[in-house]
C-alpha cells in the first residue's frame, strides 16, 4: 500500500513538475516574441543619392531591422526619393522611418496615413527633429560672433 502511495505522488510530482516547465515555456516565449518585436537596431542615411541609400541598405539588411531616411535634401525635394528608397527598405525586410526636421513641410498627415498604408507595419514613423542643438553642431547654422571693445 506503502508503494502505490509513493508511486502515485511520484508520478503527481512528476506531472505537476512537467505541466509549470511547459506553462513557463509558453509564457516567457511569447514575452520574448513580443519583446523582440519592440527592439530596433539600424541605420541612418543623410546624403544625397537614392542609389548611396539602396547600397547601404544591401549592405546593413543582413544585421538591421532598420532603415531611417534621414536627408533633408531626399525629404525635402520630393516624395518619389521617399518612396523608391522606402519601397527598397522594405522589400529587404527592413523597418523603415523618415526623419522630420521642425522646418521640414514635405512629410504631411496625409502622407503619413499614405505611408502606413503602402508600407504597413514596416513603417514605423518619423524621426522627429534630432537633440537639441543638433543643427548647430552638424554646422547647419550660421553663428555671427558679436565683440564688444570697452575702453
């Protein structure tokens, strides 16, 4: 009587032991799925070529999930730039952004609606304005220094 007891604690244990094992599993696999999802890692492009923006993209798209158009002179002078190096971006399996200066006037709400519905949820929307100062740094900005002589 003493070994069935023990046998079927055992076997209870065992089950038990077996049935949070998998539980876990399932539960951490899915956050680990859904964590991953939220995670980028990329590039961004600040000159002036379509073709520069489609070799770095061949170049990165085997180690990014990120593709971030960051030049104002794509970004301002016309979408068709915006949209061929998008298009591009994403057919290499890369998540794509445009970056958007306070000055910027080309990327609209209505181009943003456009875009997620070309792009999906490869599109992740705009890069907005840099940090702070960053104009200044990059040497954006004229300064003008004022001297003052006092006698």
């Amino acid at each position: 009587m003493k070994q069935i007891k023990l046998f079927v604690t055992v076997v209870i244990l065992v089950l038990l032991i077996g049935l949070i094992a998998i539980t876990s599993y399932t539960i951490l696999d899915k956050e680990t799925e859904q964590s991953a999802k939220k995670f980028y890692v990329g590039v961004t492009y600040g000159g002036n070529s379509i073709q520069e923006a489609k070799e770095l993209i061949d170049k990165v798209k085997n180690y990014t999930n990120l593709f971030i158009l960051q030049s104002g002179h794509l970004s301002m002078f016309g979408s068709t730039a915006i949209i061929e190096i998008g298009d591009y971006a994403i057919a290499s399996n890369l998540n794509y952004a445009i970056y958007c200066g306070i000055n910027s006037r080309a990327i609209t709400n209505e181009y943003l609606i456009e875009a997620k519905e070309r792009w999906g949820e490869q599109f992740i929307g705009i890069y907005y304005n840099d940090e702070p100062g960053g104009e200044m740094l990059d040497g954006h900005v004229a300064l003008e220094t004022v001297y003052t002589h006092r006698k």
